[in-house]
C-alpha cells in the first residue's frame, strides 16, 4: 500500500497505489484530524467548499480491491480548463485545499488476497501546509 500526492501550482492530487505483487482489499480507509482526532470517513468530508470545481475526489473506499500496481485516485484538483477569470479563485481555492488536507493523515486498514490482516497504514498529510506563506504564486 502507498499513498502519494502531488501539490503543484496549477494542481493537487492525492491517490493510493497497490505497489504489492497481489491484489489488497481496503478493509477501512479514513481520515484523523492530528489535532482533534476528529475521524472523517472519506477525503469528501473534509474538503472546504470552493468556487471552483474538482476534478475527481471519493467516498469511502471500504470493501474496494485493488490489483497488482493498481492507482486509485482519491482527489484531483487542477486550473486545466478554467477561464482566466477564475485564476485568482483558483488560487483561493488551492490554498484553502492545502490548509484542509493538511491537518490530516491517511489510515489505511487493509488485508491480502488470502484475507490475512496487513499492519495500518499510515500517511500524514503535513506536508500541504508548507505553503502557509506562499501562496501568491501561480504558474500559467
């Protein structure tokens, strides 16, 4: 199991990937808010609401197998197909995407193919809130 990201200027994404030689069965997939503990149940309960619209993002994923090398994404947001009007809500809207994501971390409660329980995984979300400062920036 692996979930990576990608925070660019002109796009966010965040997916899981099976890097195992089998198929994984994603028994419980959440969201824990690090200051609060607060759960959420899938990346749609913990993004704000913007202006803007996004690409892709999911519900829960219990029960979702995923194949050998399998990506799954669990939210897309990118300028790709804005008008020029909506640049600077679109910067608005990233920023306020960084600060939600950002007080978060990943669990992931999965098994093999043979059903044998596999430990959590874990990734922490941290590293969107690097931008705090600098969000001014916009590369077209």
């Amino acid at each position: 199991m692996h979930v990576g990201y990608f925070d660019g200027e002109n796009s966010i994404e965040l997916f899981m990937e099976n890097k195992g030689m089998g198929p994984l069965l994603i028994n419980n997939y959440y969201l824990v808010n690090r200051e609060s503990g607060e759960i959420k149940d899938g990346i749609f309960n913990c993004l704000p609401a913007i202006t803007t619209v996004f690409d892709n993002y999911t519900g829960n994923l219990n029960n979702v197998v995923l194949s050998s090398n399998e990506k799954y994404e669990l939210l897309e947001y990118s300028i790709e197909g804005l008008e020029e009007t909506q640049y600077d809500g679109f910067k608005e809207d990233r920023s306020l995407l960084r600060q939600a994501l950002g007080a978060y971390k990943i669990v992931i409660e999965y098994s093999d193919v043979y059903n044998k329980k596999m430990p959590n995984y874990e990734r922490d979300l941290v590293w969107f809130n690097r931008h705090q400062e600098t969000e001014d920036n916009i590369i077209l």
